[in-house]
C-alpha cells in the first residue's frame, strides 16, 4: 500500500543508505516522480521498491540518477553565460586576480569545464581553482572521466569543441587534461555537509528545482556566508530569488547576486 506510513518508510531507507532526506524537497513532485516507478516495475508500495532496487548496484545508481535529474549541458543557457564571461568574471579578476569558484551540483561536469575554459581565455596564465561537487557519486565519476556525446556541447562554439575536446570514438568527445587540470571534483550534499568559505564565484543552477523554500532559504543563506565580501552567486534561468534583500545580497543583474563589498 502507497500510504504515508510506506513513504516514510521509504524515506527513512533512503536516508539511512545514501544520506538523501527527502524532507527537504518538495513532497507531491518526489512522491509523484517515484511513484512512477514503483508503479511501472509492478511494486505494491515504495517500500518493498527500495527493497528491491537496492539489491542491484547499477539499477540503484540508475534510480538515484533519476531521482536528482542529472541533465547538463556545457555553456546552458549562452545568453547568461555571454554576461558570466564578458561582465561578471572580467570585474571579479580585477579584484581577485586568482579566482576561486564553486559549481555545486556540478552533474556531469559541464559547468566546472565550461568555467575553466572560460579563464583560460579570459587569463591563461593564472591558476584559478574550481571547486566541482555533486551530490551522486556516479555522476561525479562521469565528470571526472569528461567524455561527452554531442548534445551536451551543442551550446558551446565549434571552435570551443575544436580546441578542447579530443573527437573519440563513436562521436564521443573528451575534454583535454589542461581544461582539467584547475577542477577539484568532490561528493557534498548542500542540503547536510558544511560550506567551505572565501569563494569569488558560485554556481548554482538548475539544483534547487525540488527543494522545499525552506531548504532553498538555508541554501542561499549558506552561500552568502561563503562568498567573499564582493563575491557573486549565479543561478539557473528560472531561479531568481525572490527575497535576496533579506539575506543580504544585492542584485548585481538578473540571476546573479553579490555579497555586498
Ligand atoms: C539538473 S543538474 C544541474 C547541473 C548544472 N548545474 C546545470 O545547470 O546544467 C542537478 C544536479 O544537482 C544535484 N543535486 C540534487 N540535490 C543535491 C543536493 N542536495 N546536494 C548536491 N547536489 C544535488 C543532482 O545530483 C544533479 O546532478
């Protein structure tokens, strides 16, 4: 039976195994997502579900891919990563001439070699460090790996692809170690783990889709506390934040906010 006593129950295995609490997101959309599966593998309830998919390590990790929608693409959304090259990091590298940069929930890793090719154009000389962490340790191993089909670059330019990407087999294409090189992968749940502290830059897109508002508002608190006095937050193209004022921020222009200097 698919009750509130089965779905806490699911939700307390959950946790138990892979820290994920399922309380801090949005109860009818992961109730309704993982519902679908239970229902589509012939399950009686979301308990004897995790019972089952637990057992196998590949349809677990395929599951929890599911359940944090992994989507990426490099440069997503090019307007707003245009202003990020042209505008934002050009005025950081005026005060910070090494910048340091935080892509949480960094998925597949398009985002952190996106950045990384961008200050290597922007100051090829300087060692800059990006901070790449995602919750699923599989995706993390995907980004670490860089090896890419040609819908997750269709964004970037032709000369990009030319220039930082060795064409593999099979239309794959893998990032080059130099684009590699400034990029530190790490496993951190932004909704448990503490925050490092003193980054210029963080990204955080298209991550906080089912966060409760509470959990958002703790995040986005979080983020102040960890960017330097002038730092900006990046957000995805539909995540303005309502109420930036209140937690400290200014709007530095749409969907990226500054810490005040
Ligand atoms: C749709 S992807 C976004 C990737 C990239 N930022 C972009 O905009 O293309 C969302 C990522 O957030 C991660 N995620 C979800 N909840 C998380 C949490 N509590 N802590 C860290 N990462 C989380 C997922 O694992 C997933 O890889």
């Amino acid at each position: 039976m698919m009750d509130d006593k089965d779905w806490a129950a699911f939700k307390k295995k959950l946790k138990a195994k892979t820290e994920i609490d399922l309380d801090l997101y949005k109860e009818p959309q992961m109730k309704r997502r993982i519902g679908n599966l239970v229902t589509r593998g012939g399950f009686n309830s979301f308990s004897e579900y995790f019972d089952s998919v637990v057992k196998d390590k590949d349809d677990f990790a395929a599951f929890i891919e599911y359940l944090t929608i992994n989507v990426s693409e490099f440069y997503r959304t090019p307007d707003k990563f245009a202003q990020l090259e042209k505008e934002v990091i050009p005025e950081l590298m005026k005060r910070s001439p090494t910048l340091n940069i935080w892509s949480a929930g960094c998925s597949i890793g398009a985002e952190p070699y996106t950045l990384s090719m961008i200050l290597k154009e922007l100051s090829p000389n300087k060692k800059h460090r990006i901070l790449a962490s995602d919750l699923d340790i599989e995706i993390l191993a995907k980004a670490k790996k860089g090896v890419y089909v040609e819908n997750e670059l269709k964004s970037l330019s032709p000369q990009r692809r030319e220039k930082y990407f060795t064409k593999m087999p099979e239309d794959k294409y893998a990032v080059k170690p130099e684009i590699k090189q400034n990029i530190e992968f790490k496993r951190h749940n932004l909704l448990k783990d503490p925050f490092e502290k003193g980054f210029d830059l963080i990204l955080c897109r298209n991550v906080v889709i089912y966060f409760t508002e509470e959990a958002k508002d703790q995040l986005y608190r979080n983020f102040f506390a960890s960017l330097k006095p002038g730092g900006i937050l990046f957000v995805g193209a539909t995540e303005a934040i309502l109420n930036f004022r209140n937690m400290g921020y200014t709007s530095y222009k749409p969907f990226f906010y500054q810490h005040p200097l």
